[in-house]
C-alpha cells in the first residue's frame, strides 16, 4: 500500500508513481510531496525519532493530514525498539484517538520486523504502543524483508527455503518462534480493532545488508509475492483491495533502473489479479 520514495531519484520509482495513479489505496510515502505526486496519491512520512514526545509525534501526523498540502494519509515511521520510540508512539497514538477521532482511518505507523524481532516486546505494559494503535484503529504496517543469503542458506530444497520466508513473515513457528503476524492478526481480533495490516518488501540495495541479492534480484523480489501467495495464511493483505504489497525504498541506491517496472508486474500478477501461480520461478541460490 504504501511505496516509500525519495524525491530526487524518480527515475527508480516512475513505475510506482504510474501505478498508484491507476490504484485508489496505493500511495507515493515520503517525507516532502513529490511534485508529480498529487495529495490524494501521497503519504506523508512523518519521523517519530525527529520529535521528543508522542504530543509532537501526533501533532505532527495532525498537521499533515490538516495542513494546506493535505496528505492522503500519516504514517509514523516507526514503532521498534531502542530509544524511547515505544512510549513516544503509544502516547501519539492515545492522543490522537482520544483528540482526534475525526482522523481516524488517515493514519498510522510501519512496525520494524528484523529477524529476531517479537512484536509483544513492543507491545510492553508500561507503553503498550501496538494496543494503543489497534484501539485506534490505525494502519499497521509490517517491514518484512527477509535476505536472499539468509533464504537460500535456510535449507537444500526450494520447498524447504519456501517454508523458512513463510515462517519469516508470520511467526510462532519454525526458525522464528518469535510472535509476530500471527500474534498481531491474533490482538486485533481480541480487541475488536478495525486497524488495516499492510505489507511491506525490501526493493533497495543496501551494503552491507544486501536484501535482495544481486545474482538475482526481481527472482527473489518474485518469489516473496508468490511464497505470500501460496504458504501464507494471510494471503488477504497482500491483494489490492487492502492496498497490496508496499515496498521499501526507491532511492539512489536501486541498481536497477526497471526494477520498479519489473515490480509493478509482480505486484499486477500477484495483488491485483490475485494469481497464485509464479511469475519468475525460483530463485537458484547459486546452483
């Protein structure tokens, strides 16, 4: 749903623009509107480590959702843990449900899922940031960005590779007890929360942590569409009509100039037209 952009490199992200354009949830997400952007195609990326408190953070998302360049939607970047980012978000977050209802549904936060990340740590009972986002009905944005080296070392078989990205996207089990979507999907039930859950894929090269492998990159983008498709119990979130997949981020750092092109295919095959079948095959991991 939500397609972070950086506005001096627009020639990695022209694709994206065209096919938030052609998509009523999508959005271009940046800090600044683009000047091709649109306000009902934008997002604003609202930096919580940038304020001291919560009442600056929802102050913030208030603003750019009331200001003269009003955004589509507000999302708080981001709820992981260090520093004081926890009760900084869940104080934004009680302040705006309790102040501003009238925003309800325009906003949000993307929730860091490195590896060993359990959303319950950031859901803690002095600052239960994911509670008071659920309880606003606010967009919970999940960064999920397993790594080509980390998949294909996983396991010899395409099968078992499959199985270690779809235990790396929900949680509790396999190589990753650790709870994430089910445990997330499991809270918003519990508290009868009408929150969205969105998606977002790693699109950047970034040394040293290199997502998506340069053998490779568009097969390995592919297959965490088609493994989403196929092996996870939540399939619902990553089709157009909850916003489809999102991506993480079209900068300099890009290599490929038709990845975005490239991504829009998968994200057409996958998301809009909600095909199961693989689009690119499977990654080969070196064999």
């Amino acid at each position: 749903m939500f397609h972070i952009v950086v506005r001096r490199t627009p020639r990695t992200w022209d694709a994206i623009l065209e096919l938030v354009r052609r998509h009523e949830l999508p959005l271009v997400t940046s800090e600044n509107r683009p000047d091709d952007v649109s306000p009902q195609d934008w997002c604003r990326y609202v930096l919580a480590r940038r304020h001291a408190t919560g009442r600056d953070v929802a102050d913030d998302v208030a603003g750019a959702l009331t200001g003269a360049d009003q955004a589509a939607m507000a999302m708080i970047d981001e709820l992981a843990g260090g520093r004081d980012l926890v009760p900084k978000i869940a104080g934004a977050a009680r302040r705006l449900r309790t102040e501003r209802p009238d925003l309800r549904g325009r906003w949000g936060a993307f929730v860091s899922g490195g590896p060993r990340t359990a959303y319950t740590s950031l859901n803690p009972a002095s600052a239960p940031a994911i509670d008071e986002l659920l309880r606003a009905d606010a967009t919970l944005t999940l960064e999920l960005y397993p790594r080509y080296s980390d998949y294909c070392a996983s396991a010899t078989t395409v099968s078992g590779r499959d199985r270690w990205m779809a235990d790396f996207f929900q949680g509790e089990s396999g190589a990753f007890p650790q709870p994430r979507l089910r445990w997330l999907a499991g809270r918003r039930r519990e508290l009868g929360s009408g929150s969205r859950l969105t998606v977002l894929f790693p699109t950047t090269d970034v040394d040293p942590v290199d997502y998506l492998g340069r053998a490779e990159p568009d097969v390995f983008l592919d297959r965490m569409f088609h493994v989403w498709a196929t092996r996870s119990a939540f399939r619902g979130l990553m089709l157009a009509d909850n916003g489809g997949i999102g991506t993480y981020k079209w900068d300099e750092k890009v290599t490929d100039p038709a990845r975005d092109a490239r991504f829009v295919e998968s994200w057409n095959h996958y998301c809009r037209d909600g095909a199961t079948t693989t689009l690119r095959g499977r990654p080969g991991c070196g064999s």
